[in-house]
C-alpha cells in the first residue's frame, strides 16, 4: 500500500492517484449556498460535496458555538453510506485557501483515518495546473467500509479553556484575523475580543500569496518563534467556529509540529457564556 498523504498534497499528487476519495467543501460564510453553487458549475472529478452547515456540523443550541462537531458516530456512518473505505485516500480541497477543508481533514483524523490531506492551492491550483472538471455529480457509489477507530487528533471543551486561566499548562492560538481578535470589529459573533492570554496567529499567516502553504521549513521557523518555550503538544488553536483553527493545526502537523490541540466550540461558544471572561487588544508587537 503506498504511503498516504497525511497533510497536504499537490494537484499534480492528485492527478497521479489511484482511486481517491474526493470532497469538495467549499463554503462562504457570508453566502451559505455559495460552496454547493460553485461546486455545481464545476468541480474534481469524482468528488463529492459536504456542506459546512448540513454536514461538517451539528445543530446549534445558541450555547455550542456556530459550528458545533456533528455525532462522530453518525458522521462516519455518513461517509461509509457515501462510499468512504478503510485506509482510501482522502482529499478535501475548497476555493478559500484550505479555510474549510482543513475542517473535513481534521474530523476525518478525528475518526481516527490517517490517509487524508488537503489540496494545496485547492480549486484554483488544480485550475492552474490543468487539472480536468465536470460538471455532472458523481454516480452513485456502493456503501464503503469506513469504521471509526481512536481519534489521531485530540479536542478540547470550554471547560478545559477555562480551566487553563487558572493553571495556564496550555498555550491558547487564536486563528482568526488580527482586528477581530482585537475585538476592533466583530462581524459575526455578539461580542468581540478573545480568550485572555491567547496569542493571535491569523491562519492565512500559513499561505503564501498564491494560495499555497508555506514550506514545511517556513512554517516550522514561524511557529517555534510563536510557541517560544511551549511543546506543540501543549497548544490549544481555536477560532470563531472551530474551522479555521484547523488551518493552524495542519500548519503545525504539516512542519513535523505534532500533538497541537482543538477548541471546537471557538469564540463563538465562548462568548455564548457572558461568565466566561474576555479580552481585548493586540498581541504585544502586532500593527
């Protein structure tokens, strides 16, 4: 069996596999439709479409954020029905810099499935490399195999973000652009600010200007300076939702940085809790 791809892999990657499973989950915040559309028009051959909010997500309560995790059981039920086998291939890839299919990367190791990775450069670098398209849906596949097996990626609940204001054994990364850690502007959450003492680390710092990822040597250089003294098995990424943060995860795992942790809930839950304390600025040094 060859070696799977575990964290990024190129379009002409792709283009070489045998059989992959491909997901496209493109998404807009602003224009939920927006990814399903666009997929409509054209996609990936063979790849399927998953829908941030139908299926990366289970239903909001008001208190669990905006993109709370969907039933891991459920979930792979849903991608067994959808064709999914133990050990395949899988590659997810979106139109926003990996900013939502590092999302479906990180719940697929999260059932505990190695051979996943995001496409670097996504739609537009498989456009670039002359990577074909359809239009029409794929046809309907049998039933895979897919099982859920012990989780490769580790999560972490309020509780324990909480927890962590006090004994401070965790280094908390916000993912999210620098104003709205800030709290200078807040266009989707109620209230603007961040965890006290997260530092900011804006996931598209991971892209270069064309879309791509920096080099697994670039961004191990970035994130020893951030994390300083902090073991990545020490660190806690959130972000609005718990999908950009994901972005920093597969940053970090992408430059041999491993063990990082998820907040799923995110600012989003976090702000739910009027209790729970905010804080507002910048990281000390940012412009």
């Amino acid at each position: 069996m060859p070696t799977p791809y575990t964290t990024l892999i190129s379009a002409p990657e792709l283009a070489r596999l045998s059989a992959p499973f491909i997901v496209d989950c493109s998404h807009d915040l602003a224009q939920p439709d927006a990814g399903r559309q666009a997929y409509a028009q054209a996609h990936i051959p063979g790849a399927i479409f998953l829908h941030l909010d139908d299926d990366l997500s289970a239903p909001k309560t008001g208190r669990n954020g905006r993109h709370p995790l969907p039933d891991p059981d459920a979930f792979a039920a849903l991608l067994g029905r959808l064709g999914l086998h133990q050990h395949q291939q899988v590659v997810a890839y979106d139109r926003s810099g990996g900013s939502f299919a590092v999302r479906l990367w990180w719940m697929l190791r999260w059932l505990g499935h190695d051979a996943v990775a995001v496409l670097d450069g996504g739609w537009a670098g498989w456009a670039a490399a002359g990577g074909a398209r359809e239009i029409a849906p794929p046809s309907v596949r049998a039933p895979g195999d897919f099982i859920r097996s012990p989780a490769r990626v580790g999560a972490v609940s309020a509780d324990k973000v909480l927890d962590n204001l006090r004994n401070a054994q965790h280094l908390v990364l916000d993912a999210r652009a620098p104003e709205r850690y800030a709290g200078e502007v807040e266009p989707i959450d109620p209230v603007g600010g961040h965890i006290p003492g997260a530092k900011n680390r804006f996931f598209q710092t991971n892209l270069q200007p064309d879309g791509t990822f920096k080099s697994r040597e670039q961004l191990r250089e970035e994130y020893t300076a951030l994390l300083e003294d902090w073991d990545p098995r020490d660190v806690i990424h959130h972000c609005g939702s718990g999908v950009t943060g994901c972005h920093n995860v597969l940053a970090m795992m992408h430059a041999g940085m491993d063990g990082s942790l998820l907040y799923p809930g995110s600012w989003s839950e976090w702000c739910a809790d009027p209790q729970r304390p905010v804080a507002t600025g910048r990281t000390p040094g940012e412009t």
